[in-house]
C-alpha cells in the first residue's frame, strides 16, 4: 500500500482561481485541476492507495470552512483513499478551543505554513499551537525551507525551524521537503537525525526549471543521514505528476527495504493509516 503524504486538493468553488494564483506567483503548471476527484483519479493512475490532503488556512477566519471540507473529505475515505488534515492558523483567537475540536473530531493532524500564514517558525503563536497539538495526539505537518511562490521570505527557513525544535520537543512533527526546501547544506548541519521528527520527500526530486531540488544521489545521501524509517513518501500533488514521482523514489538508488519504509510503514507507523 503506497501513502502519498503530502498533496493538496481545493474545494470546487475556489480550485481555479487558486491554481491560477499559486501558479503564476510560482511559475509552476499544475498536473490536475486542484479537485478532489482529480487526485483521486490521479491516485488510480499511479497505484497509490491513500493521499494525505494538507490544507493551508492562510487567515484565521478560513478554518471553519476549511475543516468543514476536510470532514467531508474523511467521511469519504473508504471510497476515495483521500485522508485530510485539519487547517488552523496561529492567529487564532480561539486556536486552544480549535485544536481540541480538531482532536475530538478524530482528525490525524494539521498543517501549518509559516510562509503563507505570515507567523515564523519560531514564533511564540506558532510554538504554542506546537506544544498543545503535540499533547492531544495530533501530527504536525510544517512546511519547511523556503516557497518557491514567495521568494525572499525567510519564515520557515531552516535555522528558524532549528530554533523552533530548540524550544519545542517534537513528537509527531513532520518537515515537508526534506526538512528544508533548498537549504540542503542546512538541513544535513542542523536538522537530519534529529529524534521525533520525520522529512517528507515533496518537490524534492522535481526537475521544474530553476528549482533547488536534490540530485537522486543527494537525496538517498540525506535519507541515510536522517534514517529511512523517518521518511515519508509526498509528491504535493497537484505541483507533482504522483506517478511521475513514485518513478523518481523508486529510481533513486534506495534499497528495497528503505522504499517499503517510505512508501507505507513509516506513514502507518505515524498516522495508524
């Protein structure tokens, strides 16, 4: 059973005016049109059996609406294979009260996205959400480096992940891209092998024009150094073609047991997929 751990699908009222945005702002061309059906079908395509969705709320008065969809989304998962996340921002008046709804409603995890939520890494709000979401049980799924639609801003940069990780004792906390989009050098110095705290392989091996991915080399360099059973499979569909990706995994150079690991365990071992 292959788990994509990081994709994105966006509700059908908003899906083609947030591609368009996050496309031009990233000069990326999206593989689906955003919707939910369409990663579904993309799944199919690819032979993976369930796709984590991450949405982002990018303002405190988005997480209703948001989680209301991503309940809708889990109310279908036997059928589709999709399992969504929960969205919450630090900004949050009312974020103690969110996060323990977010738990009671059986919810696996959130997500956060220092850059486009406009709150740091190592930002008091967003180490408060970390620290309640971590004793309720929830998985944290942070976006990590720098994003290729806002370039210059340097809130998820690694050095303020690592400050982040000083003041906060991870439990279920997972970097997307390899813990550091870009800042390869930073990630092996400050963040591989780091104990409660799992990379996922999204964008990582994308070979978009201008973007700081790894060489498959590089890649397998930085698994080994993190540990296998600490990775997890992601393609951020619908930026990544997941078959596409799946091929690129699988071609690295990684062992047959280190995929196994990737691809399925670790996910089931995180989340109890």
């Amino acid at each position: 059973m292959v788990i994509d751990m990081h994709t994105h699908a966006f509700p059908d009222a908003v899906a083609d005016k947030a591609l368009a945005r996050l496309s031009q702002a990233s000069h990326l061309r999206p593989y689906t049109d955003g919707l939910a059906a369409s990663l579904v079908r993309s799944m199919r395509k690819a032979g993976i059996a369930r796709s984590v969705v991450l949405p982002v709320a990018t303002s405190p008065h988005q997480c209703a609406t948001i989680n209301r969809v991503a309940m809708e989304i889990n109310r279908n998962t036997a059928e589709t294979g999709l399992v969504s996340f929960a969205g919450i921002h630090p900004d949050c008046e009312d974020w103690e009260s969110q996060l323990y709804s977010i738990a009671e409603l059986g919810f696996h995890g959130i997500k956060l996205h220092p850059v486009y939520q406009g709150v740091p890494a190592d930002d008091p709000r967003t180490l408060r959400i970390l620290r309640l979401a971590q004793s309720l049980g929830l998985c944290v799924v942070m976006h990590a480096g720098p994003d290729i639609s806002m370039p210059g801003r340097d809130a998820s940069d690694v050095i303020r992940i690592r400050r982040m990780l000083d003041a906060v004792t991870p439990a279920r906390l997972v970097l997307a891209h390899m813990g550091g989009w870009g800042q390869w050098d930073e990630v092996a110095a400050h963040i591989a092998g780091l104990p409660g705290v799992w990379l996922d392989t999204a964008f990582c091996l994308e070979t978009a024009p201008g973007a700081a991915c790894l060489s498959a080399s590089d890649f397998v360099s930085l698994v080994r150094m993190h540990g296998a059973g600490r990775v997890l499979f992601g393609t951020d569909s619908p930026w990544t073609d997941q078959k596409r990706s799946l091929d690129q995994i699988g071609s690295s150079g990684l062992t047959a047991a280190e995929l196994q690991m990737i691809l399925s365990e670790n996910a089931v071992q995180l989340l109890g997929l």
